[in-house]
C-alpha cells in the first residue's frame, strides 16, 4: 500500500509466515524487508505479531521471538514492536511482519511493454526448501546425507537481498516482484495482471536446486508453487544485458520468458504449452496437514516440471 504525502510517499508492506521453528519469523520478514527495497524505500521499521494457538510450547514462542529481535540485529533492521496473541483459531503459530517504508520523492511508475524480458533472480522454491527443513528437519536427517543437508542451510542468507535490488535500480528495470507466497507460478500471474500484459515463459530456463528438488519431491510439494523469498522478477527491454550484470556479481540470474500483446498467461515445457492458473494456496501449508502423509493418495502426485539448474 502506498501513501502520498507533500514530501513523497509511505508505503506498507505486510508479510506471513507458518510454522513451529524458532526461525519461522524471520521468512515473513525478509518478504517484508526486501518488498520495501524492491520498491526503493527506506525501512522505517517493523511491527511484529506471532499468533499461537493454546497448545503451543511458550518455550518455542519465546524462541521464536528472540529469533526474530537476533535477525533484526544483525540485519540493522528497527523493531518497533513485537506481540503475542494466542488464538484459539490457529493450528500452528503465525507471524505477521508489517514493515513501513519511505520514499523522499513520488514514484513514477514506469508503463511496461510487450517484448520486455523476464529475469529471474536467484532460485524457485528456495524459501520453501529451507522451512521444510526447519519443519522436518529430524525426518529429513534420516532420509539424506549431512553434506546435503548442510548445503541446503548455506542458502538462508540468500532470503534477504541487497546487491540484486541496488543493480535493478542502476539498471533502470521495469518492474520487480518479489516470489512470495504460491511460488514463480503466481509471481509470473501477478507480473502479468500487474502490467495488463500476457506472458510467456519456459519451464525449462527456471532455475531450480537439486536440493529444492528432492526436498520437495519427498514430501510430495509442488516447488514451483513454494515460496521464495529474496527471489524476484525483473523486466527489462534486454533480459541479457540485466542477467549478466547480475551474474557478474555472482548473483545468479537467467531470462526465462517476455511479455506479450494480450492476456494469454502461458507456459512452455518442451512441446507442452499450458496456461498458468490463478494463484493456488502455497504448497509449504500442506506440510501442516500432514506433510506426505496428508490424506492425499499416489496419484495425487504432483509432477515436477523443468530440470535442475544449479547456480
């Protein structure tokens, strides 16, 4: 949301996220942080509420608090408040992160245009690969080896962004948008209806991690439908030129589709063309119904499209 004032404009960004870790809270605000950034504003600081329901464990909340104080710390982010509700309501804790930003002059919001590129910054699902470890850590100790587990931790500093969003600025980018919630599939059905444009993308040029990958797969997850905070979508009139500028700074980044004339939303996997649905609820929820053991049968599998592109 966005405020004009004589002196520019205020702008609110609000962000959840699920779960019983102690560092549940600290995706919800690095959605928020970086959502301020990609706009260009300064953060003015963050409110935090974490909703539990009666059973919870106060030890896992307190720890889950103190997290959140520990990112900010490190992160120069100012907390201005932080609450503990209990709800009767809720399955499992929620965190609610709202950030308020400020920008000294009006933004101009820059027209996009059919033929402009879309680039894709870092990794698909990388969020939701890291929360399911966080979640199912235990169990997923048991299924894959500790290097591998190891390497999927060396990607949590990668949900917050800095370097990619200041060379989006200084490559006069169209557009950005942060994957959150629902994963690239929503964010490239968000870019669209954003820009009144339609869109084309390949499945085959998203980049993804192996770790996603497998991760994803053992639970039975969709990670094109996970979120993935510190990932974003940039247009620009050449997708190339932004993605190396990006990959010089050892920021991965590739051009996976375009705008189009029109409204057609769609989605090339080899000879395979379908169109991107309306957003669908983000696939990490289901990890609170269960997990693989949710009710759902074999041949509810959800196939997983594309090919493993490391960084």
């Amino acid at each position: 949301m966005r405020i004009d004032t004589e002196a520019g404009q205020l702008l609110h960004e609000t962000a959840v996220s699920w779960g019983w870790s102690e560092e549940a809270g600290i995706y919800a605000l690095a959605q928020a942080a970086n959502s301020l950034a990609a706009a260009g504003a300064g953060c003015m600081g963050m409110e935090v509420q974490i909703m539990f329901p009666p059973h919870a464990d106060h030890v896992k909340i307190y720890a889950m608090e103190r997290c959140i104080r520990k990112t900010c710390r490190e992160r120069g982010i100012e907390l201005k408040d932080t609450k503990l509700v209990q709800c009767p309501l809720y399955a499992a804790p929620a965190v609610t992160v709202s950030g308020i930003g400020y920008l000294p002059e009006r933004a101009e919001q820059t027209g996009a245009r059919a033929g402009e590129e879309i680039v894709q910054v870092k990794w698909a699902g990388m969020e939701g690969m890291l929360r399911i470890l966080d979640e199912r850590g235990e169990e997923l100790s048991q299924r894959f080896a500790p290097v591998f587990i190891s390497q999927i931790r060396s990607y949590r500093d990668e949900i917050f962004s800095a370097a990619e969003l200041e060379t989006a600025r200084e490559m006069k980018v169209t557009a950005v948008r942060q994957i959150t919630d629902g994963g690239i599939l929503a964010a490239l059905w968000k870019l669209a209806k954003e820009t009144g444009m339609g869109i084309e993308a390949d499945m085959k040029r998203i980049s993804i991690l192996q770790e996603t990958i497998e991760v994803c797969e053992h639970y039975r997850l969709n990670p094109y439908q996970t979120a993935s905070a510190g990932s974003f979508l940039m247009l620009a009139e050449d997708g190339k030129v932004l993605a190396d500028a990006l990959e010089r700074k050892q920021i991965r980044a590739s051009v996976i589709g375009r705008l189009t004339a029109g409204n057609d939303k769609l989605i090339h996997n080899g000879e395979d063309i379908r169109y991107i649905d309306r957003p669908a609820p983000d696939e990490i929820y289901k990890l609170f119904m269960g997990g693989k053991n949710d009710g759902r049968d074999e041949k509810s599998n959800i196939k997983v499209f594309g090919e493993e592109q490391q960084g």
